[in-house]
C-alpha cells in the first residue's frame, strides 16, 4: 500500500490535535457550543489521520516498552500493581503503520 501521508506531515498535525483535546479537557459547561465545534474538528482530524494508517499508541495499562514509551516519571506501585507498567499518559503517542512517529510521554510505575 502507499502511505499517502509523509511522516513529517503528520507529526506537524499531532501537536494540533494535542492543541484541541486540551481546549476540550479545560472548556466548561458554558461554552458548550465551542466545546461540540472543537469536538467536530477533533473528529475530522483523528478520521483523516485513521484512514491514511497513522494510530494512536495504546499505553496506559500496558508494560512499558521503549520502542513505543517515553518515560518522564516513576510513581511507586499501588497494591497488586506491577511495576514497569504505564501509569498515565502525559501524551500520545501515534504510529503509521508500523513506524512510531511519537512515542508517549508516560508515567510508569517502580
């Protein structure tokens, strides 16, 4: 198949969906007419970005893996809770196809 984006390209439009999930996370109830126009933006670009193969990196929960994780902290293991597992995700990380563009930025736990 040919990859119909260029790997520059998208990770030019990954800190603009960034951009938009945080205005979503931070708007409140009254700007809720903002908040469904950000939302349909958001949507269009995670469409586009889908059908020409680039995917979000699954992370949080998962054993941490370089190839694919960027480490920024350690948190301490809560009971029951392996250690060298993602704990949060700071940001996403995406791939075209089998190749990462960005990591994800995570937490994992010691």
């Amino acid at each position: 198949d040919e990859v119909l984006v260029h790997k520059p390209t998208a990770e030019d439009i990954l800190p603009v969906m960034d951009n938009l999930e945080r205005a979503l996370e931070n708007a409140n109830d009254a700007n809720e007419n903002l908040k469904q126009g950000v939302q349909m933006v958001l949507d269009s670009f995670k469409r586009a970005l889908e059908s020409n193969g680039i995917e979000i990196i699954d992370a949080e929960g998962q054993p941490f893996d370089p190839n694919f994780h960027e480490a920024y902290a350690q948190v301490p293991a809560e009971d029951g809770q392996e250690s060298g597992v993602v704990a949060q995700v700071y940001e996403k990380g995406y791939k075209l196809h089998d190749r990462v563009l960005r990591a994800a930025k995570v937490t994992v736990t010691q």
